[in-house]
C-alpha cells in the first residue's frame, strides 16, 4: 500500500500534489472553516477521474501528530491487490436511519466483502440505527468502522464528500474487498460515571425527554450552570452513560441537539424508556490512557510494510483536552509505532465493534481507531 | 491586549512590561487562554459537585422521611398483631417485642427488654419455666418448641414458639428472630379430634370383630348344613328327594362361599393380612387344585388343561395359601361361566436368575365372555359383568376384587383380556425368590396319583378324629363308616391326647377350636410326649376358618396340614387316601382344600 498526506490549506494547492503514485483514493478530513471545499473536490476529481474521493467535514483534522483546523487533511493512498467500492446514499430517501444503513449495506456486493468504512451527515441521522441497520442488511461478516461528520462544536452543518461533490444529509460508504487487506480496530473512552442512577421515564427514539419524571433539559441546564448558554456543544461535557439491564455494559450517548420548546435532548443513538442513565466526567489523564489502550488494542503487527490507521476522536474529548489535544493523538502513534501514517478527525460519533467479538455499533467519547494494511 | 487577572498580577509581579516580542505575545495567548479555561473548568466541576451534593441531600432526606413511614407502618402493624413478634440476642435476652407481650405474659415490653425470654413466664405447675430452648446450655434453636403456661390470669394456655436464628453480613450469629402464637384453641381441637378418631377406630374396630365373628359362628351351622345334605346324597335318596337334596346343597355352598368372601375381604381391608413368605412347591400346589377341580370339571363335561413351563423351579418361596386362593377363584370362576370346550391354567417363567424368578400366571376359558365396556367394573366389589349373572351362575362379586387385592399384597395386579361369547384370559404375574433346597417330599404325581376314576379304598386305615360338634361329628362317622375305615372319636384335644397314648394310628383328623385342651395344643402334646405312639403319624388340622392361621401356627404345633370344612364326600375321601398312601411319614406340606 502506498500512501501520500499533505495538509491543504488553500484551493491552490490542488496544482501542487506532487503524488508520487497514481492514488486509488483520496480520504478528505475537511475543516468546517475551510469554504473553499466544493471547488478543491471539484478540481480534485478533475486532476484525479479515476481516483475515489471519501471524506466529510470535522469538529478538528488530524494528520500525523497534528491537531488542525481550518484545513483539509489529505491522504491519497494506493492499494496493492485490494478492490474497492463507494457507495453515497441520501438519508432522506429513506423511511428512517435504519432503513438507510440496512439499503446502504444491499448496495454491496457480499463475495469478498472485508471491510465497510462509514462516514455519515452527523446532524440527521440516529447513528444507533444507522449502524443497526448496516449490521442486519448482510449476509457476510465484514468489520464495519467509520464516523459522523462534525462541524467544530457548532452543530449547524455537517457533510460527507465524495467525488461527485459535498453534500449534506448523506452517508458515504467505502467497501473493501481483498484476501490481502489485514484490518485493525480498537475503541476506548476513559470518562467515568457519577452522582445518582436516573431512569428514563419518557423517550422516544433517540429523543430524550424526562428523567425520573422530570425534564432532562432542565437537569442538563442545572448541571451546566453558565455553560448552559453554550447548548447543545457544551453537552458534550455531560454525556450519559446509558445501561438497560444490570449487568450489561453501559453505552455513551451524547448530545447532538436540543429542543427549548419540547425540553428534550437529541442523542447520536437511542435512549429507551427503563434504561437507567448517569452523568459521566473526564480528566485529561484518563482520556489520554484511554486513547492508548485503543491504539493498543486496533495495532497491526509490524512487518514493516506501510500502514494507514484513522483516528476518529470524540469532539467532547477536544472540548476537555484543549490546549493538550495533541498528546492523544501523539500517544495513539507512539503505539502504532513509525510504520503508520495516520488521518482522521473529531467527531459527532464513532462507529466500530466494541471487541473482536461484538458487531460494531455506535459509541461517543471514544477514541476509535482503524488500521489498514496490506 | 487585557489578560487574566492573574496573569496580569504575576506579569506585574516580575516587572515585565507590555513591550513583548511577538513569540512572547503567542506564550502569553496561550497562557491566557489556560488560565480562563482552567477557571471555567474550575466553576464547572464546582457547578456539578454542587449540585451533586444537593442532590444527594435531597435523595438523602427523602430516604429518610421513607424509613420513617415504613418503620411507622411497620411498628403500627406489629402492634396491633395478635401474636407475639421478638427478637433477643444470642443469649436469649430479648432486644425487641410487640405490645401482644404483654398481654400474653402480664410484663411491660419495657420491664422485659433486656430480660431471659423465659423470665415473664411460668409453667403449667406456677413454676417459673425456665430456659426450655436450652440456650444456656448451648442448645441451637432448629424450629421452635410447643409448650404449657399458666397466664398471669391464671389460664392454661398452649403456645407455639417459632424462631431463627439471624445472621450478620459476616456469617456471625447476631441473635434470633420469631413469634409466639397462642395456640391453645388449636390445641385442644387436636385433641378433641384425637378423641374422636380414637372412637372412631373402636368402632370401626368393633364392627370388624362383629363381622369376623358373625361370619365365623355362622359357618359352623353351615358346615353342619353342607354335611348332612352330603350325607343325604350319599345315602341313596328317592328320585324326588335328589332334586331338593341338591339345591340344598348349592345353596348351602354359595351361602358359605359368600360368608368366605366376607372375611377375607374384611381381613385385607383391615390391613390384618399378613402375605407369608415360605418355600413350598408350585407344580405341586397347581396339580392339586387340578384334582380338587377334577370332579366339577368332570360333572361340566368340559376340558381342564394344565400347561405347566418345564423350566420352573421346584421350590419357590411366597405364600402357597394365597396364590392357591388366587387361582382357585379364577378356576372356579372359569369352570362356572363355561359350558363347552376347556379351562386352561397356564404357568410360564418369564425371567429367571439364581435367586429369583418371574412368573406369568394365566387361566384361560371358552366360556360366556365380557362385554368390554364392563371389563373395568369386574374387579369392584359385589359387581358382576351382568346383574343377570348372578342371579344364574351365584357367586358374591367379591372374589376378584379379593384376588386383586391379595396380588396388590404380593406386588402385582390382575389383568383380564375378554371377548364376548368367546372367552376370557385372566393373567397376572409373580416375582418369587427361588429356594434351591432339594424337596424332601416324594414327587407331587406320588402323593396325587391321578386315578380319580378308580375308587381308592380306606379300608382298615386307623383314623382318629377329634371334633366337638355334634353334628361335624355325625357327618364325618357317616363318612368313616361309608368308606370301611376303622376310626375312634374324640370329644376335645384332652380325650384325643389320651387315646393318641394307646393307640397306634395311621392319621389324627384335629378339629382346632375344641373345649378343655384345642387342636394345636392337642397336636403339640401328641408329638413331644415320651408316651406317645403317634409321633411322626400324619396330623391334618379340621377347621372351617380358611385363612385364620398361618403356616406358622401349623407348623408350631406340628401339624401336617388343613383340611377344610366342610367336606366334598369325594375330595375327602381323595384327600385321606392321598396322606395315607405318602412314602413319607410327614411332609410338613401346605394345606389342603
């Protein structure tokens, strides 16, 4: 596998790629700030006809160790043996995020399928569902990973890319298919719960309503003090750590919007009625321990052949870490080790299994790393 | 450009003023910028642990306020019980109890806190009661314990003390927890009904004896009826005497079968009849019952096979008296619903090992038949297949259920399979231990030669009998004297002991219930004494009472066997000729009918 970044900052640099390979694809982490998008993937895919754009917008790209903004983090990569397929549903076209990730998933073709990359409009979608639904729509076992678009910590709009252009309210979809692709997945949180358990007495879907018969907008705003004001991205400091049953391991949910009016909080995934839920913290020890312990679990052997890991980071760690953002992505790679070059971004949620063991569902908070390799 | 105002502070602090490089400016930014969000971190976690705690003061005092009404219900509901609820420590000082204490033991619930739990209280006696669940001793408390007070008002109560033991978090024993419920209503109805019970069963008990007893003294005159009209018969009566003669008979012998019936039945449904275990000969048994049947089989003109598996063991231990009873109902039965073709008695060894073997019984017929949809009303009591059987072919509609019930004795049951107007197949099964004793008798075709054709003679034999009644008596000289034997007669056992001192015999006939000395003990003497010149003669037992003693009380006594009454002239005399033809002068053999 060959592979090529390069930090793009103006539209100009298009001109001056100077990749020493002819890419196969081209994976575009996009700053939300960057407006001159819509004409670089343009020019891209006229310097590039036969190459494949996947990208989407960001809440902050990264780029080896770099934590960036205002850029498009580019990487061009070319596959030894490995084929590969895109496929950009709209969300629209569909009767709900299920029904689209179940679609998404028929457009493949399952022989040899090994590996799916997502990355999915981060505001329209019920990413739970989204994933759900990719998992149910088969009838192979491929790994699935991937992401929902940020935008900052805005959450007005968000976009996917693909070589036809950038476009809201859709999914891309990246399939890989080959006997020689060796594939590497790994996803860590380190925030923790506290205070009291409260059960979820009205919901529906991924809306949120009451908590123990009290509206859940109103706890958010108590517990938020002046911070409130920044709603929905200060939620993002409070995700909840949600449980349906005694025993089993909890999910993270955070906020992607909130309705004033309906006192409600849209999450990224479902929160159903009886599930208990509870307030969760971070520091910025624990987040970077957890970034480790995700790079160590998602590491490929090294036989010193190159290697492409993404980093799909939580916006709400961005939020916590600030200034020492980088120190997670700079712990991540010193697991991954000098062999892998990686991208990625901050997002609205990452998409992967919880273990080898587990089909992949949606998480918040998490680092949430994929390695590939050939 | 305005910093934090501790930034500020310590800019001014070290004397560095504004005119700054521009990659001091970006330190300066960025150290800023730290300072404001470590500040708004700050306010931020302060926020939450604010809240939180308010929070948790809250559930906290909810909490509470919720113990206080469940510990205000739960005091209201212990109150107002009726029986006692405690807890005491492990030394049994009471550490908790409800106010139904102190109306059971006349002591406040404040004076007892604290005390022994037997303090309050005091025996039947007036005595203080003292540690009855032994806990000073050491004693663990299981259940609890059933005891007598005196109340403080002076009443004999009963009262029902339940406890357990209560355990802390670490597995030690803290205490004990439990109630005391005043149960002396329930305790005198339990005696009441014990009372009551007790009459019932004498009563019960009463009626039994009543039955057995009735059935018993009902049979002797029987037994004189039965006689006489076979003496009647035997005596050459006119051609229209013959015809009254034999209804006389049948119905004498149906009234003493029923009688029979009665009291086997009573005595299995008493629970008194105990199966015996003892070795004896299967095929020995079998034939007989085929020469006992032999005559009526004869007078039916119909067939009697016997198929008898030559792989069955000579010796197998059970109860000879009841499986003869079995099938000598199933017989008789068979024989009594079949006017042409045969009786087959079937004896076939399933499985055998060492010790043990299993049996299948059957006896067949081509008689009348069951209709199948009465086949499962033919083993209650007095039911018949058809009520118009009985009226034509007698019979008390007890002897299955009699066989059933003696079979369920023995572990098994009765099975019938019945086609109507074809025949009926009744079958059941044994398991019997095998004895591998070798037989002392001579073989059963020796003792039984089956000449029943050929009139076998007594003449000459020396026969004692010994009977009280009158008319037994006259019956059986009549018999005696009929069949040239030279016979002596004893009024009771006494008189029988004396002549058994003088005179040599070749056989004691011993009625058993007699006056002044009875049959066994007769029997007994007669065998032991130094003066005696009967000792190893055959002694067969007279008695009407089949199934009143055992093989035990027989051979106790010294007995050869039973003969019962009353006599079939024919089987009689078959019987006799059979004992005094033996080549062994005793077999300690099973009964005969």
């Amino acid at each position: 596998m060959d592979i090529f970044q390069f930090k793009v900052t103006q539209l100009a640099d298009v001109e001056h790629l100077e990749i020493p390979f002819e890419p196969n694809i081209f994976f575009l982490f996009v700053s939300p700030g960057f407006s001159a998008i819509d004409a670089f993937v343009e020019q891209l895919a006229l310097t590039y006809p036969d190459t494949e754009i996947v990208g989407c917008s960001t809440s902050g790209e990264i780029l080896g160790d770099q934590v960036l903004d205002d850029c498009v983090a580019l990487t061009a990569i070319r596959f030894q043996s490995t084929t590969k397929r895109v496929k950009d549903p709209a969300l629209e076209q569909h009767t709900d995020s299920h029904a689209a990730g179940v679609a998404l998933r028929k457009e493949f073709d399952e022989k040899g399928l090994r590996h799916i990359m997502v990355f999915s409009d981060g505001l329209h979608v019920n990413g739970a569902a989204l994933v759900k639904g990719l998992n149910e729509g088969g009838t192979s076992n491929p790994s699935i990973t991937g992401g929902l678009a940020g935008d900052g910590s805005d959450f007005k709009r968000t976009f996917t890319i693909t070589k036809e252009g950038v476009s809201t309210g859709k999914i891309v979809a990246l399939g890989l298919y080959g006997e020689q692709l060796q594939i590497g997945y790994g996803s860590k949180g380190g925030w923790d719960s506290f205070g009291m358990e409260r059960l979820v007495t009205k919901s529906k879907d991924n809306v949120l309503y009451e908590l123990d018969g009290c509206p859940a907008l109103e706890l958010y705003k108590r517990f938020l003090g002046d911070k409130a004001k920044e709603l929905p991205s200060s939620g993002l400091l409070f995700p909840l750590s949600l449980r349906n049953e005694k025993g089993q391991a909890p999910v993270v949910r955070t906020i992607l919007s909130v309705d004033e009016e309906e006192q409600s909080l849209t999450f990224a995934g479902d929160v159903p009625e009886g599930a208990y839920v509870r307030l969760m913290k971070a520091n910025v020890d624990r987040l970077i321990n957890g970034a480790e312990q995700s790079a160590r679990i998602g590491t490929l052997e090294d036989d010193g052949k190159d290697k492409l890991a993404f980093l799909i980071s939580c916006v709400g760690r961005r939020l916590v870490l600030k200034q020492l953002v980088e120190e997670e992505v700079e712990a991540v790679n010193g697991v991954l080790g000098e062999t892998t070059y990686s991208t990625g971004f901050y997002s609205y949620g990452e998409i992967a299994p919880f273990d080898k063991f587990s089909p992949c569902s949606l998480h918040n908070q998490t680092m949430t790393i994929t390695t590939l390799s050939e | 450009m305005k910093y934090h105002r501790l930034l500020a502070r310590q800019l001014k602090k070290t004397g560095l003023v504004d005119d700054f490089d521009p990659k001091m400016l970006g330190l300066l930014e960025f150290v800023n910028r730290a300072y404001a969000e470590f500040d708004s971190d700050m306010e931020h976690m302060e926020n939450t642990l604010e809240k939180s705690s308010q929070e948790l003061f809250e559930a906290n005092q909810q909490l509470q306020s919720n113990v206080e009404t469940v510990s205000r219900r739960l005091d209201k509901v212990a109150e107002n019980i009726r029986d006692v609820i405690f807890e005491m420590d492990s030394t049994g000082q009471w550490t908790y109890l409800n106010t139904a204490w102190q109306n059971l033991s006349g002591c406040t619930v404040e004076q007892s806190l604290g005390m022994p739990y037997h303090t309050c209280l005091k025996a039947q006696t007036g005595e203080p009661i003292g540690d009855f669940l032994g806990l000073n001793k050491g004693l663990e408390p299981l259940h609890g314990k059933k005891f007598e007070i005196t109340s403080h008002k002076g009443e004999h109560k009963w009262l029902d003390m339940s406890i357990k033991p209560l355990y802390a978090s670490t597995g030690k024993k803290e205490g004990y927890t439990g109630t005391i419920v005043d149960i002396t209503q329930l305790k005198n109805t339990e005696f009441a009904l014990i009372a009551a019970s007790e009459l019932a069963n004498k009563a019960s008990k009463a009626k039994d004896d009543f039955l057995s007893t009735m059935s018993h003294e009902i049979r002797t005159p029987l037994n004189a009826v039965i006689g006489i009209t076979n003496l009647l018969l035997i005596e050459n009566p006119k051609i229209e005497q013959l015809e009254n003669l034999s209804a006389l008979k049948d119905s004498s012998s149906h009234l003493l079968e029923l009688v029979n019936d009665i009291l086997d039945f009573n005595k299995i449904a008493s629970g008194s009849l105990v199966i015996e275990k003892r070795s004896f000969d299967l095929k020995d048994t079998v034939l007989r019952l085929q020469n006992i049947f032999s005559q009526r089989v004869k007078e039916r003109g119909i067939n009697f096979n016997l198929e008898i598996d030559d792989k069955l063991p000579q010796l197998v231990v059970g109860d000879s008296t009841r499986i003869s009873q079995i099938l000598t109902n199933l017989i008789g039965n068979a024989i009594k619903f079949t006017e042409i073709g045969a009786v087959s008695v079937c004896i076939s060894v399933k499985q055998q090992t060492k010790t043990q073997c299993s049996l299948d019984f059957a006896v067949k017929d081509t008689g009348i038949g069951i209709r199948k949809d009465r086949l499962k009303d033919i083993f209650k009591t007095f039911e018949q297949a058809d009520p118009n059987v009985t009226r034509k072919y007698g019979g008390s509609g007890l002897g299955l259920a009699i066989c059933r019930r003696l079979l369920e004795l023995m572990d098994s049951d009765l099975y019938v399979d019945s086609t109507l107007g074809v025949g009926s197949v009744f079958s059941f099964s044994l398991n019997l231990a095998k004895d591998s004793m070798k037989p002392i008798l001579a073989t059963s075709s020796e003792i039984h030669p089956n000449k029943a054709e050929v009139k076998q003679s007594l003449k000459g034999k020396r026969i004692l009998v010994a009977e009280d009644n009158k008319v037994n008596t006259m019956v059986i000289k009549k018999f005696l004297t009929k069949w040239e034997a030279n016979f002596d007669l004893a009024e009771n056992g006494r008189i029988a002991i004396q002549r058994a001192e003088k005179v040599r015999y070749d056989l004691i006939l011993m009625d058993l219930q007699m006056p002044e000395v009875d049959g066994f003990q007769a029997t007994k003497v007669i065998r032991e004494s130094n003066k005696s010149l009967n000792r190893n003669i055959p002694i067969y037992a007279l008695s009407a009472s089949t199934g009143m003693y055992s093989q035990k009380d027989m051979n106790t006594s010294g007995m050869d066997g039973l003969i019962t009454k009353p006599f079939n002239p024919e089987e009689l005399r078959q019987t006799l000729f059979n004992i005094l033809n033996r080549d062994t002068p005793r077999d300690g053999l099973g009964q005969t009918a």
